[in-house]
C-alpha cells in the first residue's frame, strides 16, 4: 500500500467498512496456535527494537501479550464470544424509554492499536420484549473487543440490539478519548470524540431530546 495513504487513513481515522474486516480464515486456527504465532513474531519486534529478552522482566513477555490480544483485548474478533442475549416478554405493558447509561468503553483504534476508552449510553422503546440490562453491557463490551473504528462500534451496538430486541427504537451514544490522538500525533490530550447512531422513534428530535436529557441529567448526579 502507498505510504501516503497508510498515513492518510490513520491520521484521519478513517473507516473502510461497517463491518470489522476480517479475512475468510479468520477462524482456522484455533487460539493456542493464535497465540504461538503472535509470540513468535513479537518476538522478533522487541528483538528490533533492542530490547534483551534473556532478562527475567522481559523473557515472558512475548507470549504474555499474544495472550492478551488474542483472549483479553480482541476477543471480540470471534463470533462464538458473542454473549447470550436472552429476551424476555414485556408482561408489565412498559412502553416508554429504557435507558443504560455509563457503559465502560475499552476498545482499540485499529489504526494504530493504541487504547479508546470511554462510555456508551443506549436506550431504547420496547416492543413486546425487554432484555436483562447486564446483557446491554455485555454486548458492548463484545464489540469494543476488537480493533475498531469509533463510528463502526456505534453502529454494530445499533444493529445487533435493533436485531435482537425486534425493533427500530433504539439509540447509541459512545463518547470516548482515543490514546492515538492523545499519545501521538497531534498529541491533544483534552479532545473527545461523539458518536451517535438511532433509528425507529429517535429519528424524532423529540425522543432524541429526551434520550439526551435523562442522559445529561443523570451523569451530573
């Protein structure tokens, strides 16, 4: 690729894609050779930089961040991670707004794999189904565990709670601080970044008002 636009499309932040791009193997292997062959070439990057990895600090290293990217940071990457997401009957009749707020964000820019920490706030309008509000931060959790694009993050928590929920009413707000903007580059360490993906009711600037009111309110308390 021409260098140019390697350091256009990280610089800008750009997305390529709604979906996460993944290859059609991504799955072939199974963890343990996952790990094995970030390690090996891990390996060689410290090796590269200089660093002695016959010292008892560094000899682990290795093999401790391939398991950390492939079972902590990006287990999100595979589809059999996906939480269980259980609904149930909305027996009370509730019709009004539910909203979870304050969910911890902590993903990766996939343009440079430095940390995007934040919060997500979702609420949405039932219809004939609810769902336990835990799974709501399971499922974002799920998503932000993979290298990610802000943009995107919002959008896959859009669509899979619009899917699973059976219907339209449903908003997304993801307010994170991304390290590659505060870290390198511009190095800005005060910016943020906001994000916001609805359909349904909150194509409505009514209900996205008062989506974004009970929101404001509660997070000064």
């Amino acid at each position: 690729m021409d260098i140019d636009k390697i350091e256009l499309i990280g610089d800008q932040h750009l997305p390529t894609s709604l979906e996460t791009p993944l290859r059609p193997d991504a799955f072939d292997k199974s963890d343990d050779e996952k790990i094995e062959t970030i390690q090996y070439h891990f390996q060689k990057i410290m090796e590269a930089l200089g660093l002695d990895l016959t010292d008892d600090s560094l000899s682990g290293t290795p093999y401790r961040f391939a398991k950390m990217y492939v079972k902590e940071l990006f287990y999100g990457l595979d589809p059999k991670n996906r939480p269980k997401i259980s609904t149930f009957n909305n027996k009370y009749g509730y019709q009004k707004m539910l909203v979870e707020q304050d969910i911890t964000i902590d993903s990766s820019c996939e343009h440079h794999f430095l940390p995007i920490i934040g919060k997500a706030h979702i609420g949405y309008i039932p219809n004939g189904k609810v769902v336990g509000l835990s799974k709501i931060n399971r499922l974002v959790d799920y998503y932000a565990h993979r290298p990610q694009v802000q943009e995107r993050l919002c959008l896959q928590i859009l669509k899979d709670l619009q899917q699973t929920l059976n219907t339209e009413d449903v908003i997304v707000v993801v307010h994170a601080e991304h390290l590659c903007v505060s870290s390198r580059g511009i190095k800005d360490k005060n910016s943020t970044t906001t994000t916001v993906e609805y359909g349904g009711v909150f194509e409505s600037s009514q209900y996205r008002n008062e989506f974004l009111a009970l929101v404001t309110e509660n997070s000064k308390k």
